[in-house]
C-alpha cells in the first residue's frame, strides 16, 4: 500500500513538472490569449455622435470591446453621458482624451484650435492636472482605476517641455501617432504606436492588421468619425472591416487598450523571467 502511495505521489509530481513546462512552452508559443497571432485594438477618439450611433451597433453585432477616447467637453459627450456609461458597461474601454483637447496652434492647418486651447501656452503642470481631472470624471463613470491615455492631436509638447512622462504614469498604456509595430521589443515603454486612418480603403484596413499577425504583435488603429464628421472613415468600410475580424477570430484578439496593454505588461515581465539563466 505504502509502495502504490509512494509512487502516485512520484506520477503526480512528474505530472505537474511536466505540466509545468508544457505551459511556459505554449505561453512562449503562444503570446496573445487563445494563440491569436495579433492583438487588434480599435478606438475611437474624441466622444463623437457617429461613434454612438454607427459604430457601437456594429462592436455589439459582433461581441467586440474597443477603447473611445472620450474629450470631456466635447458636446456629444455632455448630451449623450448616459450612454457613454453604458459603453462602460458593456466592457468597452473610456480612455482619456483629456477634458479640452488642446494641440498646438502654430502648425499648418490649426485654425480651429482657440487660443484658450493651444498646448504651446499651456506649461506641464497645466495640462497634468487637467488629465488627473479627466481620470477622476471618468472614475464616476466606469468605476475603473486602470485605463489608458490618448494625446489630443497625438501632440505632448506643452509650454516647457513634454508632458506625457509626467502623466504616463497614470495609465497602463498611451497611444502615439507612429509606424506598424513590427516587433514586440518596441512596446517595452508603455507606449502604443498607432495608425490614424483617414478614408481608408477596407483592403488598406486589412492590410494593417495582416502585418501584425505576421509580426505577431499589434493592430492599434485610432478611428475619429464613423460614416460622418472628421477624419471619417466610410461607415460601410467600418462594418466590412469589423466583419473581416469577426470572420478571423483565431488569428486576431479584439479587445480594449486597457486589456490588451494589461496583458502586454504581464506577458513581457514573464518572458523576461523566462529569459534569466
Ligand atoms: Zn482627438
């Protein structure tokens, strides 16, 4: 008896060894949940009605989270709070887009920026506290702690220097204007580089979003308004593209900043451990 117990013992240790590595063998395989080959972060910048009206429908249609940028003072945010919060509730992302989206004045094209409303005047200590605000409004929306940050005009340059250092820190990830990311080790900051797309083609969204699964890293595309208002993209294009992700679910994760970049910070600090001798 004492012999059977000894050597079920001696198997369910080997077992759970075995097991053991088997896991980190796959976790290293496999980078994304479910082994999708890429994650895919849709967000929507600026609180903007075509947002509420034509895109939320088709995220639900097809069980899909993303990250809205919301600008607090943005008029379709202040009439339409109630379902901004509902967003929430259905597992969306509130990001922050700061309350007044100041950018900087003096680059070409700039005339709709107020003066009140000109990142250049504004010093550090201006537009940080301004962001902590926006995290608190948010706060009494979604109830989260944890969220993540989009500069207004992907600009951080304020009157004395660049502020996302200092308020980088209060999110678990900020997305930045920039090129493909075409390899895990550029997301070792809390930085995202993501794409502006403004009227793009469906085959220039899948195209984006095919060369992160092939670099097995991530599509962060920054949409503004959907079949309307600025830098939109067409609303047929949208619902196109969000049906090509739900037609290729096992390649591509389809969920929030806040998730992704979650997931990201975990991933990244347990390959580093694997990686030490
Ligand atoms: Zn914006």
């Amino acid at each position: 008896m004492l012999k059977y117990l000894v050597s079920l013992l001696c198997f369910s240790a080997a077992a759970q060894a075995f097991n053991l590595a088997d896991t980190s063998a796959q976790a290293r395989q496999s980078f994304w949940p479910n082994g999708a080959k890429a994650a895919v972060s849709l967000s929507y910048d600026d609180a903007l009605n075509s947002q509420l009206d034509n895109a939320v429908p088709e995220l639900a249609k097809h069980d899909f989270r993303a990250t809205f940028y919301l600008t607090l003072s943005s008029p379709a945010f202040v009439k339409r709070q109630a379902e901004w919060q509902q967003l929430a509730a259905a597992g969306h992302e509130l990001g922050n887009h700061t309350i007044h989206h100041a950018c900087q004045a003096s680059k070409p094209g700039r005339e709709w920026v107020a003066k009140d409303k000109d990142l250049e005047q504004w010093p550090i200590v201006k537009i940080s506290a301004e962001i902590q605000a926006a995290n608190a409004q948010l706060q009494q929306l979604d109830g989260k702690t944890l969220r993540t940050f989009t500069p207004p005009c992907s600009e951080t340059q304020a009157k004395d220097g660049d502020y996302l250092p200092t308020v980088a820190v209060l999110f678990t990830g900020s997305k930045l204007q920039g090129p493909p990311v075409t390899s895990l080790n550029q997301l070792a900051g809390n930085t995202l580089p993501t794409w502006f797309p403004v009227a793009p083609t469906l085959a220039e969204l899948i195209a984006y979003t095919e060369q992160a699964a092939q670099h097995g890293t991530i599509a962060s595309i920054t949409f503004h308004g959907v079949g309307g208002e600025h830098l939109a993209v067409d609303n047929t294009v949208h619902q196109q593209f969000l049906a090509y992700l739900a037609q290729n679910r096992d390649k591509f994760w389809v969920d929030s900043y806040a998730n992704i970049s979650q997931h990201l910070q975990k991933e990244l600090l347990q390959q580093r451990l694997l990686s030490k001798p």
